[in-house]
C-alpha cells in the first residue's frame, strides 16, 4: 500500500453567514501524522469531515498523487460509533459487510487480537468498556486497510490511563499511513504527531507546522521536547485569543450528542 | 411478589362483583355473578374455545399482514423520496376514516368469513405501525451513516447499503414499539369485524348470546377474549425483547420500561 498525502486547495466554508475559513490549502505529507490544534469552534473537524468528504468542500480536496480520496480513507470519531445490533467481529468487519464483498474475518480475529480483544469477538457491544468499545472501533478503522486515515478527537472520552495506552497502541498499527488528527490536548499531539498545525483566526488559517522530531509514540516530558510543548501552549494561547468567543460558531454538527 | 400483588387484587374485584351481585339481588340477565360466569364458562367450554380460536387466528393474521404493510410502507416512504409524497397522504387518509365507519363495508366486499375481519385488523395496526417505523427510519445516528458514507465512497448500491445495514436496524427499536402497540389494538378490529357480520368468533357469540339473554356466556366471552388479548400482548412484547437484545441498557422502550419498573 504505497503512501498517499492529502492537497487541499481552496477550501471554503461558510457556517451560518460566518466565514469559517477560506481559500485554506494544506498538504499533509504521505506517511506522517498530522495533528490539528486549535480553539473549539474554529473549524478543524469541519476541515476533519471536508476531507473525509462528508461535507462540501468548496475547493479541491485530492490524494497527493492527484487522485480522489474517496475509497481510500478511514473515518475514526470521538464516538466509537459501533453499532449495537453486530457482534464485536461484524462491527470490525462493517465495511466489507456495507460494501456487499467477503470478510475476512481471519484478518479481523488478528486485529482483535492486536487491540487485545480476541476474547470479546463474538460479544455486543453493550456489554464492552468505553476503552473496550473504543479499542474495537481502532480495529475497525485498521480492517478497512485505507492509506489515509482520519481521526476527530478519537480518544478523548477516554479515562487517562485507557487513552495512552491506546495513542501506544495506535501509533504502533497506524505506522506508516497517513494520518490527521484533530485533537485538543496538547499533549496528545506532541506523543503521536510528526506534524502540528495550530488552526486559529476567522476565517481559520493554519500556521506554519511544529516539526517533531523521532517516531511516535514519544514521551513528552522527554527533555528534547519541552522545548516544543512551550512553543505549542503559546500559539494555542495566542490562537485563543485571537478568536472571539460570543462569534465561535458550533462547526461540530454532532456537538451536542457528544459524551 | 408483583404476581402475588396481581392476584390479590384480581381475587378482591371477584369477591367485591359477587358481594355486588349477592346483596342487591341484580337480575342475572343484567349482571351475573362471578360465579354464574364461570358455570357458563365450563358449560361452553367447547362453543368457547372453538370462536376463540376463529378470533385469535383472525387477531394473529391481522397483527402479521399489518406489520408487514407497515415495514414495507415505512421503508418504501423511507427510502424513496418520491414514495413519501404519493405514501404519506394515503397513510393518514388511512388512519382519518374510522375503521368503525367502513368496517360493514368491508364485510359487503369480504363476506362473512375471516377475511373482512383480517382485513379490519389489519387495517386497524397499519397505521400505528407504519409511523412509528417511519419515525425510527428518520431518527438514525448521524455518525453512524458518516461512517458508512466513508466505507462505502464511490461504490454503487452506496445509498441502499447504508439504508439496508443501518437504518432499518436502528429503526427496529421503533417498529417494536409499533407491533406492541398493534398487538394491543388488533383484537378491536376482529371483534368489530366480528359485531357487524358474522357466523363465527367471540364477538359473534357475545351478540348471540346477549340476543338471547344469556348475559352469563356474554361475560364468559369477554373473559375469554381478555385473556386471549393479554396473551398476545406477552408474547409480542417477549418476542420483541427477545429479538432486541442488543439495545443498551437504559436506552428505553416503552414496553420495557413499563414492565421492569414494577420489580
């Protein structure tokens, strides 16, 4: 599965009358994860869904190498969006059940088992822990095997020891694709990031990206990378206050059934 | 102890309607005891069990037929857009004439037979059952078709699939809460179908025998059909969990949280 980046060019978005951001272009390098930061409400999982193309993009959304994107991208959310009618093993294998061919369900027990849930495959999804659920929708995103793979603050309804097991966990299985994360902890970023774009300003614009050096997952009380975390809280800091709260549209259309 | 409870109070009302009975000395062709009621039940028995089964096989098709034109008018109106502009008129029309109102002109077209009152039934549930899956159809997690959209990007069949593996499941919920419903209402539209015209069934031995003045098998009748519609009820309501084990906990249905409220 040769590597494939994300171009973006032109991208526009109007919310409400609100410009949410405008003539936006944005590559993300093949192979590297790309975390997005900035203020909620700015427009980054509008951006998320722009390019999974779930919502007009009005501009060019294409793959690096100039062909669509559609059929070769992954969509992991917050919600672990599994649906409660399917064994754990046939909500893994949803999409080739979706897309009318064969599963291949020796592949999907092995994903189990690499998210530590071989014992869980013929279970419903009631009867999982929120880290559990989450780890089956990672194994689902892996099944469906895309080069490019979008994640909107996949573990952010986690408890803080489940979460960074599974950022471990999915740097390890994500290695090598394309990755964008929208995310709202710092931290996250610098443990799984190669890139950090900070999204700020209406309409939004990205800044120039953080650069993190060595491979993910890192450990980011790690003496070369304090350094980093400062300059991330303060163009955080500075994208905040730069945005103007009473104005900050709700461009997270499923914002309100969020946990 | 909630069944123990049930039976206190049944035992209570039979005792209260024969102390009724007893001392004000009612005619028993304007209220029979309990306990005539029952001679009557056992006398009959057999005239009995034989209208009840006409009824309940009337109840039963009617409950199937309407549920399966429900599922298909709620799926056609889900699915297709034009159908919800040609459908969803029809369906109301449906529910605005009383079945009470053309139940004899049914019985004209259908005979005298179980079909009119098949049809009664049927036509008494549609309604009820093909909203309610209506609503389920329309009320889908949004992120779950989000997902399925990205699964299934650029293929053909996309819109079907998704309409197929996910709506239809998720309004399943909904369509329970319809099919109880039904469950509830069928035996009205047999026992109506029954009352306008009619040689067999308990709504046609209910008539007979209140011709004749045998008010005793007129109860024994009724008790009978009690008995029959809250059977029904049970096992549609146990079949529907039953196939709807998967729902969350908490994540209520009506009937659900009706009965386990009680424990």
């Amino acid at each position: 599965m040769p590597a494939v980046g994300i171009r973006v060019v032109g991208a526009t978005l109007t919310y409400r009358g609100d410009i949410v951001f405008r003539d936006l272009a944005v590559d993300f390098d093949p192979g590297l994860t790309s975390c997005l930061l900035g203020p909620s409400g700015v427009g980054k999982s509008s951006l998320l869904r722009m390019i999974a193309g779930l919502a007009p993009s009005g501009g060019r959304v294409m793959g690096s190498d100039g062909g669509p994107l559609a059929g070769r991208i992954a969509y992991m959310d917050q919600r672990d969006l599994l649906l409660p009618w399917l064994r754990v093993i046939d909500n893994v294998t949803l999409g080739s059940r979706l897309r009318g061919t064969r599963a291949d369900r020796p592949a999907a027990r092995a994903l189990l088992e690499r998210v530590g849930l071989q014992g869980n495959a013929a279970d419903y999804p009631r009867t999982l822990s929120g880290g559990m659920r989450q780890r089956v929708a990672l194994a689902r995103t892996l099944m469906e095997d895309r080069p490019v793979v979008l994640m909107d603050e996949p573990f952010s309804a986690l408890d803080a020891l489940t979460r960074l097991r599974l950022q471990d966990l999915s740097a390890e299985l994500l290695a090598g694709r394309t990755v964008v994360m929208v995310t709202h902890d710092p931290f996250e970023a610098l443990r799984l990031a190669d890139r950090i774009y900070v999204l700020s300003g209406r309409p939004a614009e990205l800044g120039e990206a953080l650069l993190i050096p060595n491979y993910p997952p890192r450990d980011p009380t790690a003496g070369g990378l304090a350094a980093l975390h400062h300059e991330l809280l303060d163009r955080l800091k500075a994208a905040d206050a730069g945005s103007e709260p009473e104005r900050r549209p709700a461009a997270r259309r499923h914002a309100a059934g969020a946990p | 102890m909630r069944r123990l409870g049930f039976l206190l109070t049944f035992a209570g009302i039979v005792a209260a309607w024969q102390g009724l009975v007893s001392v004000t000395g009612v005619a028993p062709y304007i209220l029979p005891g309990p306990l005539a009621v029952g001679r009557a039940l056992v006398l009959h028995a057999g005239a009995l069990l034989g209208h009840a089964a006409t009824t309940a096989a009337e109840i039963a098709l009617g409950l199937g037929l309407g549920t399966g034109l429900g599922f298909a008018s709620a799926v056609a109106i889900g699915y297709l857009r034009p159908a919800r502009r040609w459908l969803m008129p029809l369906l109301v029309v449906s529910q605005a004439v009383p079945v009470f109102a053309i139940a004899p002109l049914l019985v004209l077209w259908l005979g005298y037979g179980m079909v009119s009152k098949v049809a009664m039934a049927t036509l008494i549930i549609y309604f009820p059952i093909a909203t309610s899956f209506i609503d389920g159809l329309r009320r889908t997690e949004p992120g779950w078709l989000d997902l399925a959209r990205t699964m299934t990007a650029g293929r053909p069949g996309a819109a079907w699939a998704c309409f197929r593996h996910i709506r239809i499941h998720a309004g399943l919920p909904a369509l329970a809460s319809g099919v109880r419903l039904g469950a509830a209402i069928a035996p009205i539209g047999a026992i109506i179908g029954e009352w306008v015209g009619s040689n067999a069934g308990l709504g046609y031995l209910m008539l007979h025998a209140n011709a004749r003045m045998k008010v005793d098998l007129m109860f024994a009748a009724l008790a009978v059909l009690a008995v029959l519609a809250v059977a029904l009820f049970v096992a549609v309501d146990a079949t529907c969990r039953r196939l709807l084990h998967w729902l969350p906990e908490g994540l209520p249905t009506e009937a659900r949280t009706d009965w386990e409220e009680q424990r």
